[in-house]
C-alpha cells in the first residue's frame, strides 16, 4: 500500500487550502427526538443536494459531506442546505457528539459490506453512535500535508475542548464535556498519531499497521488527526457534532486557520504523545473550562490559550475570509460551550427536554443557514 499511496495520492488536485465538512448526524423522530434507526428509507426519499448525504456506521446516523469551499462560511452554509434536504424527507435530525437518551443496543448496524466489517472488527465498542464533525483542507503537496498534520498536533486539545459537545450519553450525566471522546477510546487506532518524518515514513507506517490491524488500508484509523491522500487533504476528526450552526463555522474557521498557519511554519514544539494524550482527556473531562498542558506540561485556562491562538491566526482570518465566524468563538467559550447549554437545559427540565432542543435546534440552524 505505501508505493500505491506514494503514487496515487491527490495532493494538489484541488485549490491549495480550500475546505470541505463532513457532519454526522442522529436520525430521529421529529417531535420526541427519539432515536430511528431509518438511513436507508431517508436516502430513498431524499432530493437532489449539492454535496453527497451517506449512510453511516450505525443506521441511525447520516453523514453530509460539503463539496470543496474556499471558505468555512460557504461550507457551512451548504451544510445547512444538506440538512434542510433532510428534513423534507419527513425525519428529524439531532447534531450532538452523542445522543444523550438513545439507550445501549438502540442503534442498529447499517447493512453495507465495510460496515459489517468494522462491526466484526469492533465488537461491543461498536455499540454507541457518536456524531463527528469532520474538516478537510486541501494540501498542495505530500510534503506540506505532513507539515501540516504534524504542526496541527500540539493544537487537537484546545480543539477538541471548543468543540466538547456531549455530556450525556445513555440518559445520564457522563461526568465529561464529551462523552463521544470516551466512546471513541474504545476504537483501536483512534488516539492522536505521532508525527511523521515526511509523506514516505506515513505511507511506510500504514502499510505497516493496516497489515497488523488487518484491515485494507488507512481509511480504518480513526485517528483524530491524519492526512488523507485520497482525497488529497489533511482532516481534524476530533470535533463532537454541533447542533449551532454558528459553533459549527466558528471551529471550521479556527481549523482552515490552523492549518494554514501549519502549513507555512517551521518546525514548532512538538508535545510528547503522554503530554498530548493527557491534553486530549482534559479537554473531553472538562471542555472549556479546563486547563490544558503546554509541550512543557505547564497548565493554562482554555480561554487564555483561545485568546493567545486568536492573535496567532489573526491574518490567516482575512486571506481566508472567516474573521466574522472566528470571532464567536470567546462567545462560545463563555456561555460554556455545546455541553455547558445541554447541562443548562438538563438542570431546568430534564433529559427528554435536552434532546427535544437539539432537535429542534437543529433544524431551526438549517433554515437559518441553508436558504
């Protein structure tokens, strides 16, 4: 696989620095919010969308896949559109990193030949859906890709705490920010790779685990960070589902920021993996209200970091037009992000009253954005 990869990559295929998303979404009925296990019967109903809709692990799940954008308003105001075309259909759709009643077993496996493998593979680490936010930008060549994967490494915990979206998961209180982070740890190759020395050593490496792994190719690490030379990109996997669509813009706009920065910098301080790795579980522990290692483990406040990151990526927000969406995010930070308004509403009324909201929510962001 490694000479097919150095090969047949697609790096530089598109417009360099250009961003596409992918966002999973939890089917469900439009009125309780109760989890429907109905992808195929959406699918067969489903219009013309600018953009691709796919079945997804769980038959419960779809995932909207953006065309390629110069900017993270573009791509989110078509994902806005994808998720009115899902509505037509006559279903309802909740954007959140779990879904917070959907009990073990709820959700059922989508009968498609790479699923039912990933099932064989998995076992019962299978059994909870988790809805992702996924970004893609563009890379112009091997070697900036593996730049760019490397630089953005040191910054997937403060990502991954902006994004902490799910608190609850099988009804109860996670005691997490994301309790999509602790269902993905069950995943093998799910955590954050080590860097890489150039393009060559990642396609030696996943030669080398997808045998191990048995598993056909790279496609089958979920890592939280890889380049993906299929699509010719590299992609952040660590962000939970936002129903905000808002929030959503607001972090792919702080991700093509980052990557572009990446992309253009020398080498910087490269966290240890135990330092990173322990960043990561701060950030799903406590979002943003955590305090976050440096590469030296030194702690500091998710919003000092957001604001010193913010001045960082201050001219990348005007060559890529996303000032406005980056702009939101101390906003979100304040208000405590996507877990903190779900613990807000569970305090006052309940778990059924969470998931009622990001139904609705949900599909209120889609006619605000998607016209």
């Amino acid at each position: 696989m490694a000479l097919e990869l150095e090969r047949d990559h697609r790096f530089g295929s598109s417009e360099p620095f250009s961003v596409g998303v992918e966002e999973e979404l939890f089917l469900v009925d439009p009125l309780s919010g109760r989890l429907t296990n109905s992808s195929e019967a959406v699918l067969g109903r489903l219009g013309s969308v600018e953009g691709i809709v796919e079945r997804e692990l769980h038959a419960c799940q779809v995932e909207l896949i953006t065309d390629i954008h110069s900017t993270a308003g573009e791509a989110v105001r078509a994902l806005g559109a994808m998720r009115r075309a899902v509505l037509e259909t006559g279903a309802g759709i909740l954007a959140s990193g779990t879904h917070p009643s959907a009990g073990e077993g709820d959700a059922a496996i989508t009968h498609k030949e790479r699923y039912e493998h990933i099932h064989y593979l998995l076992g019962d680490a299978a059994v909870t859906p988790v809805g992702g936010l996924h970004v893609h930008v563009g890379m112009p060549d091997a070697e900036t890709a593996i730049r760019t994967f490397n630089g953005l490494r040191r910054d997937l915990p403060l990502l991954q705490a902006l994004a902490a979206n799910s608190p609850f998961r099988h009804g109860r209180d996670s005691g997490l920010a994301s309790a999509r982070d602790a269902s993905m740890r069950e995943w093998p190759r799910s955590g954050v790779p080590r860097a890489m020395r150039d393009f060559a050593d990642f396609c030696e490496m996943s030669r080398v685990l997808a045998r191990a792994a048995d598993v056909p190719d790279y496609t089958y690490f979920w890592w939280r960070l890889r380049p993906h030379p299929r699509l010719g990109t590299v992609e952040i996997r660590t962000l939970d589902a936002q129903a905000s669509l808002s929030d959503t813009a607001a972090l792919v706009a702080l991700v093509h920021c980052l990557a572009r920065e990446a992309a253009d910098s020398g080498p910087v301080a490269d966290p240890s993996p135990e330092v990173i790795a322990e960043g990561m579980f701060r950030a799903a522990r406590f979002g943003v209200h955590g305090e976050l290692p440096d590469a030296h483990g030194r702690r500091r406040a998710v919003s000092e970091i957001l604001e010193d990151v913010l001045a960082r990526v201050e001219n990348r927000a005007r060559e890529l037009g996303c000032v406005e969406e980056l702009a939101l995010l101390p906003e979100l930070v304040r208000r405590g992000g996507g877990a903190g308004a779900q613990r807000a509403t569970y305090e006052i009324a309940g778990i059924d009253a969470v998931v009622r909201q990001l139904t609705e929510l949900t599909a209120t962001e889609a006619n605000r954005f998607g016209r």
